[in-house]
C-alpha cells in the first residue's frame, strides 16, 4: 500500500466507466489517491474539472509507478495494443490489475501484460454510469483476499457486484446483465409508443412508463416471492 494507508489507484483509459468509477469512489470518500492516464487532453480536461484531487497525465507508464491497482479501461479491440506497450511498467509495479473490459479474457490479459500478476475481470453494465450498475467479477489464482476486496469495493462504487469462481460464466454475465439494459430499453419504448397512442403525451408516457419500470424493480428486488 502506499503512505498513510491509501491505495494508489490507476486507471489506463478516462472514457465513461473510468470516470463513473472515479465519481463512485470519490463520492464514498475513499481512502485513495487517483491518477488517471489518457491520451486524449480532452479526456483528461474533463477528470481535471471534476475532480481536481486525481492527477491526469498522457503517460501510462508515469501513471503506473507505484500504483497498487491498475484499471484497465480501454475498449476492447485496443487493449492487446495498450497492453504490451506498458509491459515493462506493469512488471515493475507489479499492481492487481483489473479489467472492466468485454470479451477479453484472464489468460490474453497475463501474456500481453507479461505475466505472473493478480488479475480481476469484470464485467459491468451502463447502469453503472448512474451508480445502479451489476458487475460480475471473476479472479485468478494470484489475487489474495485483500486484493479480491479491494476490487470489490470498486466495483461497488458503481452498483452491486456478483463474483464467479468460473472465468466461463462471464458469458453469460455479458448476455443477461451487461446486454439486458438494451431489451429493457426496447420494452420501455414499445410501452411508451402504447400510452402515446391511447392518447398521452410523450412526456406523460415517459414518466408513467420509467417510474414503472423503477418501480417494478425495486418491487422484485425487495418482495419475499420468488
């Protein structure tokens, strides 16, 4: 850990769920110290105006140096490309890493990032970008209790999390919890067409139709039926 028991926390990408985290963790007050590295200025301009306490840099490997944790939060079809270019600062610091990438698994994940590190899948849903989010989280054989806790109130930052023994699984998190929101979406949508056709109008539907949905959640989330 670093001085005075703060967790130095990185993250390699500032895009929506980097910055849904940062907002979460910022608001729980954690005992943590955050730099977030992008390259993209106008990225960082936005992590600079919200929370200026969080250092922002274009250098991941400066981001890296004596980091604990490393969040990998890049899209998928690059991290192979941003993996192997921070091989060296990543062997050094030797962080848990965690990624909230879809589809990319433990195993390409320790090669491209040279192996024989703690590392912590998840996989989170956009609900996460209102702090209402589910995550499933899996972990290798190299993550200790610490760290598997550490990870987890990361990811309860944003939302509730679920953790897997089986890397496999997350398939299968990707298709109920991480796609789910669209076909709710598309329910919403389809009810709110039926309101405004029995003559409300959109803003009565959208309001009868979200509170609902809310509403009925809330309702299977807290009722003592199966």
């Amino acid at each position: 850990m670093t001085t005075q028991n703060r967790t130095k926390i990185t993250f390699i990408g500032a895009g929506n769920m980097a910055r849904s985290l940062v907002a979460g963790m910022v608001e729980d007050g954690a005992a943590v110290d955050i730099t977030v590295s992008d390259p993209n200025e106008g990225q960082l301009d936005i992590i600079r105006s919200r929370w200026p306490a969080c250092e922002a840099t274009t250098d991941n490997h400066e981001a890296i140096s004596g980091a604990d944790i490393v969040v990998l939060a890049v899209k998928p079809q690059i991290m192979k490309v941003v993996c192997e270019g921070m091989e060296a600062s990543i062997q050094e610091a030797k962080p848990l890493i965690i990624s909230v990438a879809a589809g990319v698994s433990e195993s390409s994940l320790s090669q491209w990032l040279g192996g024989l590190l703690p590392i912590v899948r998840c996989m989170p849903n956009t609900p996460a970008l209102v702090q209402a989010g589910m995550t499933g989280l899996y972990a290798n054989a190299r993550v200790s209790d610490e760290q598997r806790s550490l990870a987890e109130s990361i990811m309860r930052a944003v939302g509730m999390v679920l953790w897997f023994d089986d890397e496999e699984k997350l398939h299968a998190v990707t298709a109920v919890s991480g796609s789910g929101p669209a076909y709710f979406f598309l329910v919403m949508e389809a009810m709110q067409a039926s309101a405004e056709g029995f003559g409300l109008t959109a803003q009565e539907a959208r309001i009868l139709v979200q509170q609902t949905a809310l509403g009925a959640a809330k309702l299977a989330m807290e009722s003592p039926e199966d």
